[in-house]
C-alpha cells in the first residue's frame, strides 16, 4: 500500500479494526475505542477491503511490524479515515462491532456524505473563486482609472457648497432688513464673507 513513499505522502491516518480486537480485555468498550484511535497508522491513502479478509493489509513501522487486514471500507476526512458502515466493502462483522457504539453509524455516514458533498462542490467553488478574483481585478482597473476624477469631483461639490453657503447667507441678511432681527444683518453678511473666503483659498489650493 505505501510503497516508496516519503512520511510526506503519508498524511492520513487508518485505524487497525478486526473483530478480534476487542476481545480478552476488562477495559469498557469506550476505553478500547480510545486504544485503537491511539495505533493509528500513517498512510498515502485509505485503503479498501479486497474480496477477503487478507486480500489487503497494512504494517505498521513498529519492530516487530504487525500487519492488519483491511475490514472496513473508510473515507478521509480531515486525514482520518472514517469507516464506511453503508459500503458493502466493509465486513458485516466489522460493521455489527461498530454500530455496538453509541452513534458511530450515524457519525460514520455523516462525515462520509460531508466529504462528498465537499468533493462534489469543488468545481462550484473553483469557479466562484475565479469569478471573485476576476471581479476584483476590474474594480482595481476601474478605480485605477477613475478614483482621480471622482475625488475631484468631490471637492468641487464642496466648493460650490461653500460658495452656495455664502450667497444664502447674503440673501438671508438682505431678508434681515427692517426686523426686529435688523441687528444681526452685520454679523450675517461677516458669515457670508468668510464663506466666500474659505472657497477663494479652497479653489487655489485645489
């Protein structure tokens, strides 16, 4: 199964699981689950059971090498291969050991449809990916070209804003004129000039 390859390659993990192996011991069946997820063995790929029970096995890299027949069909998940209880593969007393612990089908099936789902969805995210850069890539282009003249539009748009400030201004000290508000028509058209100032100095500066 490993061949040639380097630990590189080898970065999933598959877990030795014979119906035998639970057997002769004291310790709960929760705590045996927890020993086999400790032997893990790193491999390039899950591998699949042949047509018997020897027909595919893996050694370990410890000394003396042990070897365990594959029994259960398994799908990588976040480099864990997870068995497969639905795949015929797997054997049907593989499967009844298996399905003796609380939730492990159910959580088997579920990782195994959320890879494929996964899989299935690469292509869709590919492309919305390519899509994404593509559109940030017109905007960068568009606003290479066009964030100069919109910023001096904006600041145009405040100098005639100023400049309209001040010629309100005049018009409302004009409107002042015989008021009880008569006094503050100075201090209006005092507004009104700096108004006008401020737009002078804007402008020269723009």
């Amino acid at each position: 199964l490993l061949g040639n390859s380097s630990w590189a390659e080898r970065s999933t993990i598959w877990y030795p699981i014979t119906t035998d192996i639970f057997h002769g011991q004291s310790k709960s069946l929760e705590q045996q689950v927890r020993d086999v997820m400790k032997i893990g063995v790193c491999v390039s790929q899950c591998p699949q059971p042949g047509a018997s029970m020897f027909d595919q096995t893996v050694d370990t890299y410890s000394s003396p090498v042990i070897r365990y027949p594959v029994t259960y069909a398994s799908t990588a998940v976040l480099h864990r291969c997870i068995p497969d209880l639905a795949s015929n593969l797997t054997l049907d007393a593989v499967k009844t050991l298996l399905e003796s612990f609380d939730g492990i089908n159910s959580w088997s099936s579920f990782f195994a449809s959320v890879s494929q789902s996964f899989m299935s969805g690469l292509p869709a995210m590919g492309l919305a990916m390519g899509a994404t850069c593509a559109a940030c890539l017109f905007l960068i282009f568009i606003f290479r070209w066009t964030v100069g003249p919109i910023v001096y539009m904006l600041l145009l748009t405040t100098d005639l804003l100023i400049l309209a400030g001040g010629a309100f201004l005049i018009y409302y000290g004009g409107t002042l004129a015989g008021t009880e508000q008569q006094s503050y028509t100075g201090f209006v058209y005092v507004c009104s000039g700096l108004c006008f100032f401020v737009a002078l100095v804007y402008t020269l500066v723009l």
